[in-house]
C-alpha cells in the first residue's frame, strides 16, 4: 500500500477550490498547514497503480501551482 504526503501549493486565491478539489478525491487527506498559504496532502492507496492515476489526476487540477512530495513509502 503506497502512502505519500506532499505540500500542495495553491495557485492565487484558488486555496479554497484545491481544498475542495483535493478533498474530492478518493484516498486523498488533506489539512492545511500552521501559515495557511500550503496544504499538507496525505495519500494512501491500495496499489502502485491506483496511486499513479492518483498522482496524474491530482497532478491535473487546475487549482493546483506545485506539489511536492515530503514523504513515499511503498510496501
């Protein structure tokens, strides 16, 4: 089960829509961070591929400036 965590960066004033948009999505945790301008993203999937189409679709949102990942475990 892959579990990753990643500081998602909004674009401008659209915080709000990526919360929702993140939040939307199975697998998907997120909580937003002490200085409230980055979004903590957790994920935990059941399979390598469920978390690539994950990734592609997170990836895709248009709410979305830049992601990067903090953490990766696959077991």
């Amino acid at each position: 089960m892959p579990i990753f965590s990643y500081l998602a960066y909004p674009e401008k004033n659209k915080k709000n829509q990526l919360i929702n948009d993140l939040s939307s999505l199975e697998f998907c945790e997120v909580h937003i961070a002490d200085n409230e301008d980055v979004l903590i993203l957790y994920t935990d999937t059941p399979d390598e591929e469920t978390n690539k189409v994950l990734q592609d679709r997170v990836k895709a949102l248009d709410s979305l400036q830049s992601l990067s990942m903090t953490f990766g475990h696959t077991g």
